[in-house]
C-alpha cells in the first residue's frame, strides 16, 4: 500500500488558510473585547444618568418646600434672612 504525501502547494494552502483563520479569530476577539469595554462604559454612564433623573424628580416633587426654597435663596442666591450674617474665608 501506497500512502501519498501532500504535495508542497496543499501544504502552503492548508498553512495560509490556517494563518487566515487565526488573524481572523484575534481580530473578532479585539472587537469583543472592545465590545465589552463600551457595554460597561455606556451601563456606567446609564447609572449616573438615573441618579442625575432621581435627583431632580425629587427636585421637583419637593420644589414647594420652604426649608428647600430657603436654602436654593442662600446657596444658589446669596440671600439671607433678616438677621442672619454671613461669614466667608478665604485663604
């Protein structure tokens, strides 16, 4: 019995098909990868932007409250109640 041996050429094909194959496989994987790192930036920032949409929903749900109003007029305003003094130091 005869056993043939793979001609130079098949070798060369077989041996490009398999370099193909693995830089084929390395380039999905690096866009996986990438993928992936844009999936937990993009849950990130959809985290934040819930916290930043809870905090003004409370904004204005409590938008009436006087004690609310009061420190938006101090903090955001400068304003004081009567009698009241301000303090600031500077370095």
């Amino acid at each position: 019995m005869k056993i043939k041996r793979a001609s130079l050429l098949t070798k060369v094909v077989i041996l490009a098909l398999l370099v193909a194959s693995a830089t084929g496989l390395l380039t999905l994987r690096s866009q996986l990868n990438q993928a992936q790192a844009d999936l937990a930036q993009a849950q990130r920032q959809l985290e934040q932007q819930t916290q930043i949409n809870a905090d003004l929903a409370d904004a204005v749900e409590n938008s009436g409250d006087p004690e609310r109003q009061a420190d938006i007029a101090r903090d955001k305003l400068g304003l004081v109640e009567p009698g009241e003094y301000v303090f600031r130091f500077t370095d």
